[in-house]
C-alpha cells in the first residue's frame, strides 16, 4: 500500500519547545499542534534525578500531518537542526484524515 500522507510525532525537552516551534513554522505544512506530556523510560541514565524518583520527564509533543514529498526534507531539517539533542520521533502512515 502506497501512503501519501504521514503523521509526524516529535518529542521534545521543554527547554526546546521554542527552537522547535521556529524550526516547523518554517516548514511548508498545513501547520502543527503541541502538547504537555510525561515520558515515562526505563533509560534512567537519561532522567534527573527528580525525574528518576518521580518516574515521569516533562516533554513537550508536536504532531503534525505532511505530504510524501515534504517528509524526507522535513526529517533532514529536523536532524541538521537539532543533531545530538536526544529527540524522539516517530512516522506513521494516515489511512483517513478530514473534518466532521
């Protein structure tokens, strides 16, 4: 099955939360949303130690919907931009997506 949307889901510390905001508004995209959210690892070598005891780490969460052609160039953008910053991301295909 060949896909011609994505859904594209980005992790992020909340100290990037406005590097990230700049980077995708520069993008060509029909826009993103971001959200509040508790990552929860058993990776503790990568938690505070506040977060280690509370179990939980802070991060902020942008998705956003891009077309085939956009989402290799976005991807690269993304690495080029935030190389070594320990975000998480994730591609999934959209089988339907509209407005009720």
């Amino acid at each position: 099955m060949n896909y011609t949307e994505f859904q594209v889901t980005i992790n992020v510390p909340p100290l990037l939360e406005e590097p990230m905001v700049d980077c995708l508004l520069a993008i060509d995209s029909d826009g993103f949303s971001s959200l509040n959210v508790n990552a929860h690892t058993i990776k503790h070598d990568q938690l505070s130690l506040v977060e280690q005891v509370s179990g939980r780490q802070k991060q902020v969460r942008f998705q956003m919907y891009v077309k085939q052609p956009q989402l290799q160039p976005l991807l690269e953008h993304l690495k080029q931009n935030f190389a070594g910053a320990g975000i998480q991301y994730w591609v999934l295909p959209v089988l339907e997506r509209g407005y009720i």
